[in-house]
C-alpha cells in the first residue's frame, strides 16, 4: 500500500467524521426545536382546557321588527384570564335573518375599540354585581384582562345593510370564540 492510498483513505475517514458530526448537529437542533414546539403546544392545550365561557344574556335593542344593536353577556367561567389586548382575536358570529331582504345572513364582526358599524366593542366588565376590580379592562388602550368570574358586556353594531329582521319568532344564532378557540353559541327567539 502507498502513500497515495493511505493519504486517500485519512481523507476519506476525515470527510465521514465531518459529516458524521454534521448530522449529529442536525439531530441536536431538531431535538431541540422539536421539545421547543411540543412545550408550546401542551401550553396551548392547557391553556385551552382551562378556558371556559358561557354566554348568560341577549338584549337586541329593537323598532319596527328590526334591530341594530344587540347587547350580550359573556362569563368567563373557566379559569383563565384574557388579555384585553387579545380581544381583537375572537370570534364574533351572527346567523339570522336580515331585515332588508328576509335572506339568511351569517355574519362574522370584527372587534373595535370604538364601536363603529359592523364590529363589536366592549362595554363593561364586571365581577357579580360590583363593577371590576382586578386587571381593570381599558378598552381605548386594550390594557387589562378579562378575569375568571368576570362578565364582559358586549355592544354588536350593525349598520343598515345588515340589520336583523326582528319579528316574533325568528332566531338569532351567536357565537363567541376566545383567541384560543374556545366557544359558546346561543340562539334568541325574537318575541312581540
């Protein structure tokens, strides 16, 4: 055996250690990224086994069998706060009967800080019968949370496009989801 062969085969030996430490490297970061995301999603889990609402309350305002404001109350029955900051991530789902047309509307609305048309806002929290006390929500800065025991009071304004046909007898379907994809859904029957 010559030089030529012995010095082939040392780089030969030289290239595998390389890659061989190359994968293992690989392994490591994957292993690492791996516990990473697996963490992140029992946090998920967790977060979402214990997040609970319950919609207790449907006042829509109404006048000549239509409506364009409705008023929902929503406990926060389970066992986590929600970031006043994360509200602008739920879900907000109208299905009823439009006004204009009688055709059947499923309408998703987005959050506002300011109540315009077509959205929902904030109106209070409140804890029983007292007005909050802990993390005090502040709709205009999104700062406080949503606490455990709390009832957040909701405004759905609707423009005139999308008003309710709000005579006896039809249904209003809501559904509130948390950012986290916890729901409650409720149907109001309109009465005269």
């Amino acid at each position: 055996m010559g030089f030529g062969t012995v010095f082939a085969a040392a780089i030969v030996g030289v290239l595998l250690l390389s890659v061989a430490g190359a994968i293992l490297t690989s392994l490591a970061e994957f292993s690492s990224n791996l516990n990473e995301k697996n963490w992140r999603l029992a946090e998920t889990i967790k977060s979402s086994t214990e997040t609970s609402i319950d919609i207790t309350s449907v006042n829509p305002v109404t006048a000549t069998n239509q409506s364009n404001l409705v008023y929902v109350e929503i406990l926060n029955d389970g066992s986590t706060s929600i970031k006043a900051r994360h509200f602008k991530y739920m879900d907000v789902i109208l299905k009823y009967y439009r006004a204009s047309d009688g055709q059947l509307q499923t309408l998703w609305l987005p959050y506002s800080t300011t109540g315009e048309e077509d959205t929902w806002t904030v109106e209070e929290v409140t804890a029983g019968s007292n007005g909050e006390i802990l993390n005090p929500v502040r709709v205009a800065s999104s700062t406080g949370q949503w606490d455990p025991g709390e009832t957040l009071k909701i405004r759905i304004s609707l423009s005139a496009g999308n008003s309710i046909d709000a005579t006896p007898g039809n249904p209003l379907y809501i559904l509130i989801s948390t950012p986290n994809g916890v729901e409650d859904s409720t149907t109001y029957i309109f009465s005269s």
